[in-house]
C-alpha cells in the first residue's frame, strides 16, 4: 500500500532536552493512524514538525513518495491540520473563517462558495451560521476547527487530540464525521488520550516511548502482544500479599492505576477468581477482556523500565 506520509529517523532537540529520537512512522493511503503516549512524550512536536509549523530535519519526511522540503508550498496543499491551538478568528462568523482560510489555499470565487456550502451542511453548522466564532461553545468551535481543516479537500488530515474537552455527544459526532473523511479517502494521522477514540477510529496505533514509536500496529496486533486473554482487577487492603498470592497462582502482574491488575492466559469466571484468590484483606474483584487501556500502561509501563536501563 502507498505511503502517504513517511517519517524516518526523525530527530528533534529543544536546547539539550532530546524530545524525538529516531522517530519512524507511516501513514498509508485512506488509514487512521494514531499516535499515543505520555504527557510529554513528543506528539504534539512530530505533528508540529510533519505541519511544518516547527523546524527539523526535512530529508526525514516524505509526503506522496516526495521529500517534504522538496514540495515546497504544495506540501500544505496536500495536508490539513487541526493542531491542538484552535487557529480561528474569533470575531468572524463560521463562514467567514472557512472563507478567509479557503482564500488562503487559493480556492476560486465558485469554488469557494461551493465547498463553504457543503461544509457547512456537512458538519451542521448551517444552524450556528450567524454566531460570532467566540460565542461559540467548545464543541461547535472544534467541528469549525475540523471544517477548516480540511476546506481545500487535503490528502493528509493531522489532528492534534481532536475531541479533548468536548462533551459526550459532541465527541461521537466528530468521530462519525472523521470515520466519513476516512472513507472518502483522506488519511488521517491524530493523536489522543482517549483509548476508547484510538479503538473507534484507529486502524494502526502508535504506542510512544521516549521519543520514538515503541510499538505500532492494530489494537488487536498491540493486545496480542500481551498473550492473555483474561484480566482480573482486585481491589484489597494489602496489595503486596494479594499480589503474592495471585503471582502464585500463574496470574502475572500487568501495570496498573489504582487497583491491582493480572492478566491470565486462559479465561476464568468471576466465582473462580473470587474462590481463588480468597482473602479478608481483599474488597473487590473483577473479570474482564483485556483492553487497550490495559496494555497501554503495560507497554507504556514496560518501554520505561527497557529505556531507563539502556540511558
Ligand atoms: N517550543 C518548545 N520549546 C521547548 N520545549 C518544547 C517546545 N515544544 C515542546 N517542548 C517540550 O518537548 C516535550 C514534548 O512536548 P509535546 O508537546 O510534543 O508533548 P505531547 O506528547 O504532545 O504532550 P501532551 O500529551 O501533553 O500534549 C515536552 O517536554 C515539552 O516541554
Ligand atoms: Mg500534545
């Protein structure tokens, strides 16, 4: 399959803080990728630099099969990008803002006036059309933010944290409209916290690790790396003998925030597990499938341990 976008080796220092080091990752024609990891890890900065919104080393990127610096100012014809600060004009209407960056990408008269249309249909916006951008809530600003994003029809879409502080709602409709650009063929390279967005919408995940990509596949290629199937979440009063315990068993001890967390090669019901593991000290137990959030903080857990060693 094509590559859309190819970033190889990519480096990137800020003064003598080392934020990306031999940074690989490719998006291919029509696919998701998302991008994952820590606060602090350096998502924002490749997605800055593939925006070229920050300097690097510009022979480490490849846009359609072509070097970047090559592409000069067709590059930015070619992507669209949504960064994690909402670059609108407060102070214009929403037809006023896709307008103004439509004129920017050289868009005619007629094109313009067609593609705001459809635009403003396509993401609702017809209803908000004579709000001022400001008076805007959040999520309605986002989905402006997505429709300028994409009002000269790019073929790379990069979308920092696409849905962070939205509500319920709002979130589920800008997955719906980024699953449609997806199908019309735009690929998409977006970073996230929300383990469940990278599920709905990722087709490949890239797990980051000290700046680098640590792992990179589908959810189901990342969860089997793992080999278990069964996780089981124990809340008690004495994490250090109900692990012992559990460790005896053949459980193994997964990465976890808060309760205890183990991960069983085979599948167990929830009376095995509580009989199993039977205890005054412990409160709660829990069966479940093991899910991205688990092996996110195993392998986010596991990367840390392997490049502390090798610093
Ligand atoms: N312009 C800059 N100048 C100096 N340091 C920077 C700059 N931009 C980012 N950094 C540093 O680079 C590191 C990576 O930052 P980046 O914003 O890429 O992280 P991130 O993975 O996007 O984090 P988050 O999940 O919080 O958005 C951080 O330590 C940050 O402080
Ligand atoms: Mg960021």
């Amino acid at each position: 399959m094509t590559s859309v976008l190819n970033i190889i080796g990519l480096e990137k220092r800020f003064g003598q803080q080392q934020v990306l080091k031999d940074f690989n990752l490719d998006v291919r024609q029509g696919e998701i990728v998302g991008l994952l990891g820590p606060n602090g890890c350096g998502k924002s900065t490749v997605l800055n630099i593939v925006s070229q919104l920050l300097p690097a080393k510009a022979a480490a990127i490849e846009l359609m099969g072509q070097p970047i610096a090559k592409l000069g100012v067709k590059a930015r014809t070619i992507m669209g990008v949504c960064s994690q600060d909402r670059a609108l004009y407060p102070d214009l209407l929403p037809e006023e803002n896709l307008d103004f960056f439509a004129r920017l990408y050289g868009l005619s008269t007629i094109e313009r006036r067609a593609r705001i249309e459809e635009l403003m249909n396509l993401f609702g916006l017809a209803a908000h059309a004579k709000t001022r951008v400001g008076r805007l809530s959040g999520g309605w600003q986002q989905r402006l933010h997505l429709a300028v994003s994409i009002v000269h029809q790019p073929q790379l879409l990069i979308l920092d944290e696409p849905t962070a502080a939205v509500d319920v709602a709002a979130k589920i409709e800008l997955w719906r409209l980024i699953e449609n650009l997806r199908k019309s063929g735009t690929s998409i390279l977006l970073t996230t916290h929300q383990l469940s967005e990278a599920e709905q919408l990722c087709d490949r995940v890239a797990l980051m690790s000290h700046g680098r990509v640590a792992a990179l596949g589908s959810v189901s290629e990342l969860l089997s790396r793992l080999q278990g199937q069964t996780v089981v979440k124990v809340q008690s009063s004495d994490h250090q003998s109900t692990r012992s315990h559990a460790l005896r068993l053949g459980w193994r001890g997964l990465q976890s925030a808060g309760e205890l967390s183990f991960l069983l090669d085979q599948s167990i019901t929830l009376s095995e597990a509580a009989s199993a593991l039977d205890g005054p000290e412990v409160s709660a137990i829990s069966v479940q499938a093991l899910t991205l959030e688990d092996a996110y903080l195993e392998l986010i857990g596991q990367f840390d341990q392997i490049d502390q060693n090798t610093l």
